[in-house]
C-alpha cells in the first residue's frame, strides 16, 4: 500500500492510499466477497463502499453515521462520484489506468470520482464540483491517484481533439509526444487543468499505472485485476 496523502482539514486528519499490485486484486465483481473484504480491512478498519463504475457521471450519496443502513456491499449502486457528507465512511475507486481523484472538503466533506477519458469528457469533475458548491463548502485537499500519464497513453489525432472539445481545454495543454513520436493523451494534466479552472489545485499526483508495475494497466499491461484508491478522515 502506497500512503499519497496525508494532511489536516479543520480538525480531521485526511488520508488517501493506493493498493499496489502486491496487495492483490480489489475488482469488485471478481474478487470473491471474503477475500475482498479481508483486503480492504488491511487498509482501513472498515469495508469500503465503491460503486459500479461506468464512465459516467452519476453522484451516490454515502449517509453518515445517523442511524441509517449502511451502503450495500461490496458495490453500493452504479455511478461515477461517490459523496460522503461527514467523510465518516471510507470511499473507493477502483482502476486500472483510470483517473481516482479524491476531493476533501473545508466543512467534512469527501468526495471520490472515477475519471477515465470518456468520465472526463461528459463532465464527470465538474459534476463533483458543482456538488461542493451547491453545499456551500470549499475544496481544501485534492489527491489523484495512480493513473496513466502521457509516457503510455497514445491517441488519436481525430480523437483527441473531440476530447479537447469536449473539456473544453487547449489541445496543446494536456497532450504531447511520447518517445516514440506518437500522438499522447495526458490524463494527469487534463486532471489539474479542469480542476485549477473551478480554483481547486491538487495536492498529491500518483504515478504512471502504464510504466510502474507496481500497479495494474488494463492498456498497458492488458491486466484484468484492479488495484483501488482509497479516502477517509479520522478525528485530529
């Protein structure tokens, strides 16, 4: 397990960790039910929710610790942004190349959002955003997870300056050439661009899932196991 971020907001501590390849598989729909709980209390003292993901932009909303069942495991429903008002449950996102971005807020809030390119093109960041306003409550901390960076990530000439249309950004900002001159995508970049426009900076960007074999790449690597990005607090 590889700790990304450990900070205080108000009167919590913050924390974001990665699995890595040597803490096993933690896909939730392979992974047998035992088994995936075990992993996940070796990183925390309790299971996670975390959701169907499926590129989207669908928010969960995890209910705080007000009497309420608690979500349904090991997938709480199907969605892209995990919300915990209290932060009080931990939340996860699950990947393999894929952009986990875990957001704290000033008031107590956590916010986990999977972001792959197709999440990222239908607006799945500023979805999470506009959540944090609309509670009147500020971004304090930001993490990205392990994800591919532009060193592993090729992409189409056409396709690429769609996705730029769609986020709205310059083609130039978050793209480039790897070593081998081909056309590249940089998920990290377009990551802290759409951010920093909406005035919230990250605080902890993971490595490359593509060239780092501690972790899984589906593109890369072809693996079909996840690793998972995982937030929580706990009282100062």
């Amino acid at each position: 397990m590889d700790v990304l971020l450990r900070s205080v907001v108000g009167d919590r501590a913050v924390l974001v960790a990665a699995t890595e390849r040597s803490d096993g598989d933690f896909h939730p729909r392979r992974v047998a039910p035992d088994l995936l709980r075990s992993r996940q209390l070796r990183v925390t003292a309790t299971p996670w929710t975390m959701l169907d993901q499926v590129h989207g932009t669908a928010v969960y909303r995890v209910m705080g610790q007000d009497g309420n069942a608690a979500p349904a495991w090991p997938l709480a429903d199907q969605g892209d942004i995990l919300v915990a008002a209290d932060g009080t449950h931990p939340l996860a996102i699950w990947a393999a190349d894929c952009a986990p971005v875990m957001l704290f807020g000033s008031k107590g809030a956590v916010v986990a959002v999977h972001a792959g390119w197709r999440g990222l093109a239908a607006g799945v960041l500023d979805t999470a955003l506009d959540d944090f306003e609309a509670r009147d409550e500020q971004v304090a901390v930001g993490a990205l997870g392990p994800s591919i960076h532009r060193c592993c990530y090729e992409f189409g000439e056409q396709d690429l300056a769609r996705f730029a249309s769609d986020v709205d950004l310059d083609h130039e900002a978050i793209s480039g050439r790897n070593d081998s001159g081909h056309l590249v995508l940089d998920v990290p970049a377009t990551v802290t661009e759409i951010l920093r426009r909406r005035g919230v900076e990250l605080d902890a960007i993971g490595g490359c899932t593509g060239c780092e074999s501690h972790w899984f790449s589906h593109r890369v690597g072809g693996d079909l196991a996840r690793h998972a990005v995982v937030a929580w607090t706990d009282t100062w």
